[in-house]
C-alpha cells in the first residue's frame, strides 16, 4: 500500500483549520482576522441634511441608480436588481447584482444584503449605514461584509479582490455625492 511521506503532517494540520484550510473547501475568504471574512469600514461626511441623506440611502432604488454603468432592471424602495460590468484584475465581467433593504430605521440607520453573481463566481455582502448629525450636514458610518464567495472568487486571492473593492466603493461613494447633489431642491 503507498503511503505519502507527509500524511502524518497533513493529518494533524487538518485537525486544525487555523493551519490548514484549503480553498476548494466551502469556507469564505481568509482575511483581515475576522472569522475568514473580509470587511470594509470608513466615514462619510455629506452637506445635506440627514433627513436627505438617510432617506435616498435606504431606497434601494436610490442606491441601484449610483452604481456606475449599471442598467437596472427592476427597483423599489426594498430591493433593486441590475446588470453592470465588473473589473477584478484583467478580466471583465457582465456581474449580475441583487440588493435587498434586511432592516430600516428612518433616519438612523439601515442595513441590506448584496447578492452578485456571474459566470462561474459569486459574493454576497452585508451592509450596515448608520446616520448622525454634523455641522452642516450629515454623516454616514458604513460597514461591508463580503459573507460569501463562491466559483473562481474563491480562488482569488484576498489582497487581489480587497484592492478590487476598495477601488469600487470610491466609485461608488463618488457617485453617491453626485446623486444627492442632483437631489437637492
């Protein structure tokens, strides 16, 4: 019978996922030392007033309209679902993107879930805005939670699809601006 001069190794690291997790198994991301997910976090400060502000940002409609170059598809106030080209590293892809409102507070806060997929890969995402008051204006606390990834973006490496991100929420956070911009009377 063959026997592999490390499976005595391989055994023990398997014993312990901390050593050893493979990326064919079902887990999420590596990353960022938050139970294998990777999270995204910032401020944002807006010259509007919070009631402005809180309200176009918990209309899924709303949000669906700032994604650059996304054709939506169908939106309401709790959910939207559009099509846009995505960039991760040298390829493009048609991503096909889901948004639903999972919880509302008028005027404090408002969490969603984002589901996108495309051929062979998906991510989904939890995202929490919380609004407080500024002189003059209103600030935006936001958290973003890739919880899955499924297909080649598991593959991906961490580092590769943070940049990724991070370079898509600018974009995004811009375009944001310049919607409410248009919004004010």
């Amino acid at each position: 019978m063959y026997r592999r001069r490390d499976a005595p190794l391989l055994a023990s690291c398997q014993k312990n996922p901390r050593i050893f997790s493979p990326p064919w198994e079902d887990e999420t991301t590596a990353g960022a030392n938050l139970g294998g997910m990777l999270r995204f976090s910032g401020f944002e400060a807006f010259p509007f007033t919070r009631a402005l502000v809180a309200g176009k940002l918990s209309d899924a409609a709303f949000l669906a309209a700032c994604v650059p170059d996304a054709v939506v598809r169908s939106a309401s106030a709790d959910a939207a679902e559009w099509q846009a080209k995505a960039r991760l590293g040298f390829a493009t892809a048609t991503l096909e993107s889901q948004l639903a409102i999972t919880g509302r507070t008028p005027g404090e806060s408002v969490t969603f879930t984002l589901a996108n997929r495309t051929a062979g890969a998906g991510l989904g995402v939890m995202t929490k805005l919380s609004f407080d008051d500024a002189a003059g204006g209103t600030n935006v606390d936001w958290t973003a939670e890739i919880t899955s990834r499924s297909g080649l973006l598991k593959l991906a490496p961490s580092s590769l699809l943070q940049s990724q991100v991070q370079s898509l929420l600018s974009d995004l956070w811009q375009s944001v601006r310049t919607k409410l911009q248009d919004a004010v009377p």
